[in-house]
C-alpha cells in the first residue's frame, strides 16, 4: 500500500496530484509521512466572551451580520455571537459560497488565531463549518496542521491524510518489524506497530505530549524513523551484498617494493597512513572488489596512501586509473605519482582535457598496450576512445563530484568480462560516524586521522569588514616578506542581490592598494588554459598574491601560500570554509587563515566562525556542520535513497542506529520474505552507488 500511487486515494485526480508533487507526495506512503508541523487543541468550544488577543480557539455561535466591505480593501465581514460576546470573522478571499455558507442566522463553528480590530476583537481566515442541532462535541483528538501548498489547501490536506490512515485500518498495514523487536521496549511500553504509530501522529489523543511529537522524540515517531533507517540500512546491504557476488583480480602485496617506495619519502608515513595502507593491502590481496572509502582531513597524505595501492597493482602486472574533479587537480595528482613511481620502473600517464593531438595519441597506445601502468586524468579517462590493457584499481578523489554514470562507465574498462577492478574512493570531507554508519554502510571506512609531522595547525582569525584596510597592510607586508597569499571573494560578478565584491574589482583595488604586489587573479568564467597558467605562475612563486573565486577549493597545493583571506565568510558553510583554510599550512611555515565578515552576523553564520577559530579538526567541524545543515546537505550528491529520508533524521535518530543494525541483521536471518517488501515502502528508486 504505502508505495501505491496517491492518485488510488479517493479525491485525487490529476490536478490534486501535480499540486501534492510540490509537497513531495507521490505515494500514499509518502502521504502518511507528510507529519504535521504542529497541532491545534480544538477539542473543547471557548466562550467567545473569554478570549484575548493572541489566543487560538475554537468557537460556536450564530452569524448575526454578513456583509461585504469596500474600504481600502474588499473583504467579507461577518459577526459571530454565542451569548457570551460576539467576534468578527475577516475574509480577505471570498466567493458567493462563503457568503452563502456564513448568511445571518447560521450556526457555525470556527478556529483561528484572535487578533484586535477596528470593530473589537475578530479572526482572519478562520477555518469553519456550519453545525446542526444534531452536531456532537467537538472532536475529541487533536488537530493536526500540515505543510499546504497553492491550490492545496489545509482541509484538504487533512482530508487526505485522513483518507490514507483509513486505509492502513482497512488493509491491515503489515509490520515487518514485529518479529525482529520482538519482546524490545521503549521507555518501559511495548514498541507499537507502524499503522498504530502513523494513526497516533496524524490523530493524538488531547493529552499528547505534543512537544515529543513535534521533535520527533514520542514513542511513535521513533517507530517510523527505526523502520525508514532500517530499510535504508537494509537496501544498501543489498547493494553491497550484490557487489560482493563480483569477483575481482587478487593483487598480492609486494612486500619489498613497497618498503623501496617508503625508503625514497622524505618523510616517514604516519600511523594513520600505515593503518590505512595495511587495510587497502589486505582488500587489494582478495579476489572480491575491495570498495572502500578513505578518509582524511585537507593535507592528511591520502595521495601517497594512493600511489602505494597504485604500486601494488603495478607489481602484479595490472594498470591503476586515478580520476580527479578538475584538470588542475588531475595535474598535481600527475606529478605526485610520476614523482614516486617512476624511479621504480612503474609507468605513469596523464589523459587531461586538451592534450596535442600526437601525444595524446602516444598516451592512448602505452594505455591500451599496458606500458602505462597508472593512468591520470579526469572525466577523459572514461571516453571510449580510452582502452585499457589490464585495469584493476580504479582511485576516485572527491568522489561526489562525479555522478553514478560516471563512475560506472570507468568501471566497466576493467580486467575482463568476468572481473571488476578494485575500488578506492578519497575525500578530504570527513564524514562523521553517525553518517558513515548509515549513509556508508555499503562501503568499508579508512579513517586518517592525523596530520604529518611538521605541519602547523593554521591559526584562524575573525575580522569585520570595518578592519579591511588593516588586513590589506598586512596583506602587503606578507608579500614583501617573500611570502604567498590567498584573497577569496565568493561571487564573479557584482550582484545587487548579493552584495559580495566581484573577483575582478576586487583584484583592481588590492593592485591600487599594494603596487609592489604581484597579483593574479582566477574565477570560474575563466577558460581552463588561462585559469592553469595563472596557477602555475602562483605555483612557481611569480605571483605574491592570488585573488581567487572557490574555485581553489579543492587540491591546489603551494607550500609558500602560508595566509588566506576570506571574504564574506559569513555567507559561506563550515565544509567549504575548512576546506579553503586547508589550502594554507601545507609546509612547515606558521600559517593564518583570516575570515572576513559584514556584521550583523545571523546566529548560524557567528556560531561557523567560532567553531572554526576554536579547532582545526575536519571531524569536529564536519560533525558542527552536520548539526547546522542537516545530512542531506552534507553527504552532497550522493545518489542513494539516503537523499530522501521522509520521517527520519539521522542526527537527531543517531542513538537508533546501533538498533537498526541489529535489527536488520535479525530480518536477514530470521525473516528474509520480510526484506524486499520492506524495502520496496520506503526506498524510491533503488541506491546505485555500491555497483558504481
């Protein structure tokens, strides 16, 4: 039932279903987890002679007067006695119904909101209906107020939903968690069944605790959220379960060659690193495609824990395809494994966007024939004409920044027909364990938690707009120094909406500012070739300052930058902010991260920048991030149903999770008939990401 169309519903034609589609209702199941954004007590009739300004009630009594107004604005006025006081009714929209359903004389009951007026006390809008002799008490349940939309209005709303739950009484909703909660309680009660908890949501008795109800925290609003997580749970369970039926090329570990490529670091690999590398090792040596996430702050050394495993693959005769975002980052990842790998005889090519016909053509034979064993690029690698001899590792970097397609086209050139390469997917967004638990089940997790020796936590420091010409000097003096800087300025282009300085203008006034400064300038309506030989200049340290749209968010790595500056950062996420600050500090030089703000600041921007001046761990500002937005936000693009949580809420339900897991281990074991249909109500559409 909960996956039948909302259109099955009596009352719900065509039009009635493209309105609830704005509202994200395409399912009777998506109708039942519409929940209410509050509740009203209409259970009891107040005597209209009690109200007060600001009281919403319920109230009872004949209309003594109805008449259309033509002041400064039309309206339809009606006067509404009950023998203790009377009370205007104030309708601003009104038709020839209205009038004939509120003509002098009726009874009727109304709910609104009290408010004063020219003529006393009156309601605006209220909701009513007209009431016999014969008429009961009023209804003795609360009532439930939901998200309405145009054309879509509140009764109607309700009626439907009304519609939906009767249905769930009818056909006997089946509760696939019953046997799998068995004898479990919830704050001393038995768990109730998912068509008891929906009823009691959408209808609660008049002494709810409707503070619990509304912050997702009753008894009954966890049932629903447990059941939606373990269907997550289960479906990407499912996926992986499904990947792991593929097989792969067992790549054993090259014990020596590996300690010759950590003999030529000029650094020793942190415990982090060496965990993290042992765990890829071990996945790499089985014959089941290792799909693993691996995890590390800006500047943690994910890249030559990459390489490494690109080395394992490369002593067993196999070809490594490492696929970033951006051109730029595709270079840099270029040079770092050519750097590494070729002083062991390991091959390494780059396919990035524009190469010269001859040597791309070059580039395409030693990759089809074998000889170039680690293969660079960006969405280039997946194009047909790009054949591959023997892939079995293929290391995605930023991995939401590509879509499903993407990925799967990439996977698809592997080993053979009958194999699939290995898969290891780096972020430099840390994912906090509440997510990964739920958002990553499918995938194993390698956490590098700590940053090399040597490097410097970035001091963060807060200034107002009113300090700019302090921090230009300062700007200045850096520069003469001998040192690099970054200037960021969110938006290319002025903007009356938003009042962000341009990238361009702002590069004039710093020129006008600071004459000595050498300074570039690079924005995302640049074309790719201007944009790379403004950041090889930088690179190369021809350049002292760099003013920069977010485009250097990601991977750009100038140990000699060692001050950014950020301006409106109160516009900007705590994400997206860290990773900027992570674009300095990257040497052994003390480095400063300056966030530049217009007050007044809104109590979500001011609470961003003190989390980011009070720490530099990615994982404590990724779990204050999680808090601020919510995890739909912060997992991105991510192409699974996690996308679509209709009830639950992974931070708020976060002390469920080690329920749904166990859970949904018991479905697996004890009832597996209860998994498909289980995941069929709640899941749209089914989560690709695991067979990609």
């Amino acid at each position: 039932m909960f996956d039948r169309p909302v259109e099955s519903l009596t009352g719900v034609g065509p039009k009635v279903a493209e309105r609830l589609v704005r509202l994200g209702v395409r399912t009777v199941g998506d109708l039942l987890c519409l929940l209410p954004q509050r509740y009203e007590d209409r259970t009891a009739v107040r005597p209209i002679g009690g109200l007060a300004p600001g009281d919403k009630a319920l109230v009872e009594g004949v209309i003594e007067l109805c008449e259309v107004a033509v002041r400064r604005r039309r309206s339809l006025l009606c006067r509404l006695a009950d023998g203790t006081g009377a009370i205007t009714l104030r309708f601003f929209h009104f038709n020839r119904s209205l009038e004939h359903a509120l003509a002098r004389g009726r009874r009727v009951r109304c709910y609104g909101e009290v408010r004063p007026g020219p003529a006393g006390l009156e309601m605006v809008h209220p909701e009513h209906r007209g009431v016999g002799p014969a008429d009961a008490e009023p209804d003795d349940r609360l009532t439930p107020v939901y998200p309405t939309t145009e054309g879509l209005h509140q009764q109607s709303v309700r009626r439907l939903v009304a519609r939906a739950v009767e249905a769930t009484r009818n056909e006997a909703l089946e509760d696939y968690l019953a046997s799998a909660l068995g004898a479990r309680t919830l704050d001393g009660r038995p768990w109730p069944s998912l068509a008891e908890a929906l009823e009691y949501l959408h209808s609660p008795p008049r002494d709810a605790a409707t503070a619990l109800l509304l912050a997702g925290k009753h008894p009954c609003a966890r049932r629903i959220a447990l059941e939606e997580l373990v269907a997550q749970r289960l479906s990407l369970r499912r996926s992986a379960a499904g990947a792991s039926t593929e097989r792969a090329r067992p790549l054993p570990a090259p014990t020596e060659r590996l300690a010759a490529f950590r003999a030529t670091l000029p650094f020793e690999l942190t415990r982090a690193q060496t965990a993290a590398l042992e765990e890829i090792v071990a996945d790499l040596g089985r014959a089941r495609p290792m799909n693993r996430l691996l995890q590390g702050d800006v500047g943690s050394g994910k890249t030559v824990v990459a390489a490494m495993a690109a080395l394992v693959a490369a002593a067993a005769g196999c070809q490594t395809a490492v696929m970033a975002p951006t051109e730029l980052l595709a270079e840099q990842h270029f040079a770092s494994f050519d750097r590494w790998l070729t002083p062991l005889r390991v091959e390494v090519a780059a396919l990035i966007g524009a190469q010269p016909a001859r040597a791309r053509a070059a580039t395409l034979a030693a990759v089809a024939d074998g000889r170039a064993a680690v293969v660079v690029g960006t969405h280039a690698l997946f194009q047909e004409s790009v054949e591959f001899s023997s892939l079995a590792l293929v290391i995605v970097d930023e991995q939401h920044r590509f879509g499903v397609e993407q990925r799967r086209r990439l996977k698809q050139k592997g080993v053979d027909e009958t194999r699939v390469p290995h898969q290891l997917i780096m972020t430099a967004t840390p994912i906090p364990r509440t997510l990964a638990m739920t958002a990553y089940a499918d995938l194993d997790c390698s956490v590098i938690g700590e940053l090399p020796p040597g490097r410097q936590p970035v001091q963060t420091v807060v200034l107002p707009e009113q300090r700019r010409a302090e921090l230009v000097e300062r700007v200045g003096a850096h520069c003469a120094a001998g040192q690099q800087a970054y200037w960021v300025c969110p938006l290319i282009e002025e903007s009356e909406a938003v009042d962000s300085r341009a990238a361009s203008a702002l590069a004039r006034e710093l020129g006008d500012a600071l004459p000595k400064a050498r300074i570039g300038l690079i924005h995302g309506r640049m074309k790719a070739g201007e944009k790379d030989a403004v950041m090889r200049a930088f690179k190369a340290a021809e350049l002292d300052l760099l003013v920069a749209t977010t485009v250097i968010e990601v991977g750009v790595d100038v140990p000699n930058a060692t001050l950014m500056v950020v301006e409106n950062a109160e516009r900007m996420g705590l994400a997206q902010l860290h990773q900027l600050r992570g674009r300095v500090g990257r040497g052994a030089k003390a480095s400063t991260c300056v966030l530049l703000y217009r007050p007044p600041l809104s109590d979500v921007a001011r609470e961003r920048l003190r989390v980011l001046r009070a720490t530099n761990d990615g994982f404590a500002v990724a779990q204050k991030d999680l808090e601020l937005r919510g995890p739909g936000e912060v997992l991105g693009t991510r192409q699974t149903g996690i996308m679509q949580l209709r009830v639950a809420d992974l931070l708020r339900d976060a002390d469920l999770l080690p329920l749904v897991a166990e859970i949904s281990e018991r479905l697996l074991s004890t009832a597996p008939g209860a998994v498909e249909p289980l995941i069929r109500r709640w899941i749209r559409g089914e989560a690709d990401y695991a067979k990609v």
